[in-house]
C-alpha cells in the first residue's frame, strides 16, 4: 500500500465519523432525553413525539407557551415542531419573539431576520388556518 493511499484511507476513516455526527447543535447533556425523531409536517404525530413535545413546552412560561403553539414550527428547520429537540428556545429578532428548535438555529435566525419572520409569519398564517378549520 501507498503512503499517499495510506494518509487518504486514514483522512476518509477519520471523516466519515464526523459527517454521521448530526446537525452540529453540539452533545447532548447527560441525563437529558432525547426526542423521537421527527416527522415530516405532512404526516401524523405518534403519541410518543406528540408527548415529548408538550413536555418540553411545559417548560416554558404560559405566554411563551401561546407563542409557540402559534408558530408551532422552527423557521430554520421546518421540518421541525417546537418542542421536538427539547424545550423550545426564545430568540428576539428585530425586537419580536422568534422560537428555534434549538441552539443551532440561534445564529442563523438573526443572521437573516427578514427572511426569518417571514417565516414565522408564514407558519402563524397557516396554524391558524389550520385551527379554523377544526
């Protein structure tokens, strides 16, 4: 075998680890529970997921509690119901009242606050279309 093979073999073993890691919102605590993974928006919540989440959400104070449950997704990661990795994060971008999945999503919502709260914006409109037709 090639030393060039050798230290490319070596640099490939050492990054595919790193590449499986996750979504980069860092270790998890000790001790701290995880959430089942996420569903897609589009389909059913398992009672499992659907428990986690009003647990986290219980965490929060009752105001925060209706704010979440008005914009009920993360606008950096759609996909994802506040709530879903744990108890949802506050975040004021342009002085209103953003919540993000987790704290991987705090820097990239203030980085681009238009886009942001058109987003959360978005996500309002559709929780309460959606609360209109129940």
């Amino acid at each position: 075998m090639s030393e060039i093979f050798r230290q490319q073999w070596w640099a490939w073993a050492a990054a595919v680890p790193l590449l499986l890691a996750g979504c980069g919102q860092g270790p998890v605590a000790s001790g701290t529970k995880t959430a089942p993974p996420t569903t897609p928006t589009t389909s059913p919540v398992n009672a499992e997921e659907e428990a986690y989440i009003k647990e986290a959400r219980a965490e929060l104070s009752p105001d925060d509690r209706r704010l979440v449950e008005a914009q009920e997704f993360c606008p950096l990661m759609p996909d994802n119901r506040l709530g879903v990795m744990g108890k949802p994060i506050k975040v004021m971008v342009e002085d209103q009242p953003v919540f993000v999945c987790c704290k991987g999503c705090i820097r990239k919502a203030q980085k681009d606050p238009d886009k942001t709260l058109a987003k959360v914006e978005e996500f309002k409109a559709k929780v309460k279309a959606s609360a209109a037709k129940n």
